[in-house]
C-alpha cells in the first residue's frame, strides 16, 4: 500500500525526477505540477497527504501559491527553496508554510521534515499517531495497518475509508461525510459505491464479516468505528 500521496510543485525536471525517485522508495504516491495553476488544479481534485513546494515558479510566486493552498486545505506544505535568507524563511512560514528545507538537501533530512510534518498534522487533529483498537493497530503516519500484529494491504481507498473512521472513531460519519472526504463532491449521493467498499474492509478487518463488530452500520446514515471497550 502506498504511504500517501505527495504533490511536488516545482519547474526544474531533475528535480521533480529526483524527488520521484526518492519519494517513491519510501512508497509515496507522488504528483508533479510544474507550475502553479497545474499545483491548484492536482490540490483541488487530488487532495494530496503533502505538498513540497518550490518557490521560484514560472507563472506565479510561490508565496502567493502557498496562500491560495492554504485557502483551500489545511494539507502540509514543506516549502524547498534555493532562497537561505532568513526573511524568506520567516515570509513561508508567516503565510502557513509547516517547514522550510534549504536547496541543496539530503534526502534522509527531508524523509525526517515530511514524516515531522505529517505527523504533526495529525496531532493538531486531535488524532494519536498509532490507533490501537483491540486487535487491530493503525499507523496513521506510516499508513500501516496492523491485524494481529500481521500487516494487512489495503487499496488507497480501503485505507482512507478506515482513516476517516480512525480520525472519528467512536462517532458515526454519514455516508455523505465518507464519500466527501474519499471520493470528492462528484460522489457524494453514490451510497452503493461506498457500500462495497465497506464490505471489503470487513471482508479483511472483521472476524465474522456478516456479523461486523467492529465497523457497525448506523441504518439510513452512516457508519461507526466501535472502540474497544
């Protein structure tokens, strides 16, 4: 299963490659926007884990991007830029930035800055970094999950499905809530799709899938992540 989906805005090619490169070896999904208005558009309907954002773009500058963003998600953004003075850092993170990192950098400090960066965004979610729920554990930083202690592969979507319920646990999300945060606004009245895709996590989570305990339907709503008691 992938780590999650980073969106890399930045105009020079090698460095979108290298990125690529190092990114996908730790098992993120990676975007790549080129500009500014192709990083709106991939925030917008990719609704990516993080962004990495260059501030030197061809079309606009990247502080008045990093408002935009801002404007429309509370996603990461580590900004990465040839810019050392202090007043550019000190503008980023003013206007919402979560980290600044330095070009040139290594790729073990930046794994560190994201793996920071995402785990700080769940705890400002009122979320623990590891759920732990009877049998079943959820490494919301990693997007590891655990049945058992054995590691369970979950598509994307499975897993976004189980993370919202992690996010909300104890509360019923509606259908319209889940399809939102999943799939988008085009979605949102398909009940059925999201049905099936509630069948296959119990299919690998429940003991006795047609009997669930642990993902319990609210009839005409929802569903509910049922904490151990």
């Amino acid at each position: 299963m992938d780590a999650g989906k980073i969106l890399v805005v930045d105009d020079e090619v090698p460095i979108r490659r290298l990125l690529r490169t190092t990114l996908g070896a730790h098992r993120f999904e990676v975007l790549e926007a080129g500009n500014a208005a192709h990083a709106l558009q991939a925030v917008r309907e990719q609704r990516p884990d993080l962004v990495l954002l260059d501030l030197g773009l061809p079309d606009r500058d990247g502080l008045d991007l990093l408002r935009d963003i801002r404007g429309l998600s509370p996603v990461p953004v580590i900004v990465l830029s040839s810019r050392d003075g202090e007043t550019g850092k000190v503008q980023a993170l003013d206007e919402g930035a979560d980290d600044y990192v330095t070009k040139p950098f290594g790729a073990k400090e930046l794994m560190a800055r994201i793996r920071a960066a995402l785990r700080h965004r769940l705890q400002q979610q009122g979320a623990r970094p590891v759920y732990r729920n009877g049998r079943l554990a959820v490494d919301l930083v990693r997007r590891q999950v655990l049945l058992d202690g054995a590691e369970l592969h979950l598509s994307p979507k499975e897993y976004e499905i189980l993370q919202q319920l992690v996010l909300h646990a104890g509360k019923v999300l509606t259908h319209r809530h889940l399809l939102r945060a999943v799939w988008g606004s085009e979605l949102e009245a398909d009940v059925q799709y999201l049905r099936v895709y509630i069948r296959q996590l119990r299919a690998k989570l429940e003991p006795d899938p047609e009997r669930p305990s642990l993902i319990v339907t609210e009839p005409g709503v929802g569903y509910r992540l049922r904490e151990s008691q």
